[in-house]
C-alpha cells in the first residue's frame, strides 16, 4: 500500500481542534467556553435567589436613606413646616430664596467655630483613638490561653452597649467636680479639679469617652482579619529565624493593612460627624465656644431655634465635604496600592 506524501490536515493528523464545548451551570442555564460573559438574562436567573434576598434591603436603604435626600431642597428655601400638615405641601408652598442660607452661613462666626471644634476633635480621636484598637487586637492576639483571650475581649466589648448618658455619667462620678479624682485631691490637701468643664480638656476627655466605649468594637474587626491570617507565613517565618516582634511587624500588619486602610477612608469620611448625643449631652458643661460642632450646630438652629432652611444648608455643606474626603481618601488608598471602599 502506498503511502501519500502530502501533509494531512491538522484534523486528519490527529491533532486536536478546539470546538465550543456546552456547559451548564447549578441553575441549568448553558454557556458556551470561551464565549465570553453571560447576558443578562442569563445572569439574573442564575443568581435570582440572591437578588430576591436583597430587594428588602434594597427598598429600606431607598426609602430612609435616598428618598429624604430630596427634603435637601429646603436649604434654598425660607421653609415653613407650619403652612400644612403634610410636609410636601410645605415645601412646595415655601418660598424660595436661593443662595441666601449659604451666605448667611459664611458670614456667621458660629458656624466656622463649630467647624474648628469638629476638626480639631477629628484629629484627636484620630491620632489618639483610632490606633488603639490595632493594638489591643494584636495584644489579645499574642495570647496563647484562649480562654484569656475570650474574657479579655469580652470585658473591652461590654462598654459597647452602654449608652452615653451612662457613660458620661461614669465619667461625671470620676472627673467632675465632686466626683473621685476632686475628692481624692482633696483628701491630700489639693484643689479639686472639674475635668468634665474644662473648655482645654473637653478633646481628650471626648476622646477618652469614646476609646472606653467603642474600642472592643474595632477589636472585633481587626481579630477578624487576624484570624484569616494563613499560619503557613508564621511558620515560614519562624524557620527563617524572625523573633516575635519580627513576625508581627512582616506578617501580621501587611495582612492588617487592607482593613486598616479601609477604615481609614470611612473615618475620613466621617470627620465631620464626631460624635452627636456624646456632645450634645456634655455641649452646655463646657459652652459652645468648646463644645460646638457641626451636628450640634444644625440641631441646634433647626430644631430649637426652628431656622430650618439655614441648618438644612449647613449639613448639605457638610454632607457635600464628606463626600469630597471619601474619594479623597479612597484616592490616596488606591496610590498605596490598597483597594479602599471600592477598587478602581
């Protein structure tokens, strides 16, 4: 039998050629390899479950957060919530009076003052209160009994569910005037000291406030991101000769710095929100050349004072800023190579 020299065709030959190979994914639909994405359809029946599961949150998240938005057109209105019980009604029948709440704002030593107090707490809480829960984390984290480990994360979450007037009730007891620390001075020959109404003080003790009471909450986050940490890269570590110190500082915060960054940008993004019902409790022991901030600020004008219009315009400001250091900071995070609140 002869045997033809011409080369046969890569399919003759026994060479393997690709063809589109039908695939069926959990929710039956099919899908071609290679064809690229699903369509939409396609997708939505896949993943209808979860979807379904989220309208809920969905519809709420709508309602009580997006659809006030709107009320955000009384900052250019002289509003009047008394023209009718229905409050659309209102708006629509108050008069308007553009930019005129803004200037007034700009031009009102009060406002800019409580601007001052709100980033001056902002920057204290944040060198001193937003690295302690990385380091009780990473405390609690080098114990090695775990029922240690659980009391001891348990006592600094319990001040979690206390409200402030219990807090700063706990703190009157042991800082005011009549309370432990004045009396204990006193008992050696001393002046007592009111800490709660010193105007120089009130950062720190609002700082101090919140340290005992929100620090076993920010422990939670960053043991969960410890947990997830692979014991491969301790041990790996270990061999190569690193002592304690040098496995926390090569392993252990590289693998926080995702979630530090993280919470980083949304307390950057909540530096103007410092604290309401904390302040707003302790606002008149110190006065308001101290104890004023933004939110007290628009409180105080729109519901005591009923200018409704002028403190709408002061927390758009507020909330147009906010926005503004989000990305922001989210920019900065994605420039240090983390993903921030949301990748590029």
């Amino acid at each position: 039998m002869s045997h033809s020299t011409v080369p046969r065709s890569g399919a003759e030959a026994g060479t393997p050629v690709k063809t589109p190979v039908a695939s069926a994914d959990a929710t039956g639909v099919r899908n071609e390899r290679g064809s690229g994405k699903l369509s939409l359809r396609h997708r939505f029946r896949r993943d209808r479950a979860l979807i379904l599961m989220t309208v809920p949150a969905v519809v709420l998240v709508l309602v009580f957060n997006y659809l006030p938005i709107l009320g955000n057109v009384v900052a250019f209105q002289d509003y009047d919530p008394y023209i009718s019980d229905n409050g659309i009604v209102s708006i629509l029948n108050s008069p308007f009076v553009g930019v005129e709440n803004f200037q007034r704002i700009f031009e009102d030593s009060a406002f800019w003052n409580a601007v001052e107090n709100t980033l001056v707490l902002f920057f204290v809480q944040l060198v001193l209160f937003f690295p302690i829960p990385v380091l009780l984390a990473l405390l609690i984290n080098s114990v090695v009994r775990p029922r240690v480990r659980a009391v001891a994360q348990a006592v600094l979450y319990l001040p979690h569910f206390f409200s402030w007037v219990l807090v700063i009730a706990v703190f009157q007891q042991m800082f005011g005037g009549a309370g432990m620390l004045s009396q204990l001075l006193r008992q050696h020959g001393y002046d007592g000291i009111d800490i709660m109404t010193d105007p120089g003080t009130f950062p720190f003790l609002i700082t101090a406030q919140s340290v005992w009471k929100d620090a076993g909450w920010g422990i939670i986050v960053f043991l969960a991101a410890l947990a997830s940490v692979p014991t491969d890269l301790y041990e790996a570590a270990a061999m190569d000769g690193a002592g304690r110190w040098r496995r926390m500082w090569h392993v252990t915060l590289p693998a926080l710095r995702p979630v530090i960054a993280l919470l980083l940008v949304l307390r950057v993004g909540d530096a103007l929100t410092v604290g309401f019902e904390q302040i707003l409790l302790q606002r008149d022991g110190v006065g308001t050349d101290a104890g004023e901030v933004l939110d007290t600020f628009v409180w105080w004008n729109g519901v005591r004072n009923q200018d409704f219009g002028y403190a709408a315009a002061a927390g758009l400001i507020k909330g147009v800023v906010s926005i503004g250091l989000v990305l922001t900071a989210n920019k900065v995070a994605h420039l240090m190579g983390e993903q921030g609140v949301y990748k590029k």
